[in-house]
C-alpha cells in the first residue's frame, strides 16, 4: 500500500543528489566551497542552485 510513496520518495531523495553534485561541480566557479554548497543545495533542493546561478550585482 506504501509502495507509490517510496517511490515518490525515492526519485525526489535521487533529483536532490543529482541536483547536490551540479551545484558541488560549478561551486568553485563562483567563488564557493563545493562540499559546503553541494550538501546545502542537496537539502534545500533547487533553491541552491537559483542562488548559485543568479546573478550577483557588484
């Protein structure tokens, strides 16, 4: 009966790894630790990688 949710569960958890590692490799082009905002991107999700990508006014 739980079968839909751990899927759904699965594929969300596997979408925040994938999204952890895109933000871990173009960390240092902007200046930031990748371990540091490849784990915080991998909790908070697309979030992290809008914050990575915006651009920064000077």
């Amino acid at each position: 009966m739980l079968n839909p949710v751990f899927w759904i569960e699965r594929f969300a958890v596997t979408i925040h790894f994938v999204e952890g590692v895109i933000a871990a490799f173009y960390a240092p082009s902007r200046k930031k630790l990748p371990i540091q905002y490849g784990t915080y991107t991998f909790f908070v999700g697309t979030v992290g990688l809008l914050e990575l990508f915006a651009k920064e006014d000077d």
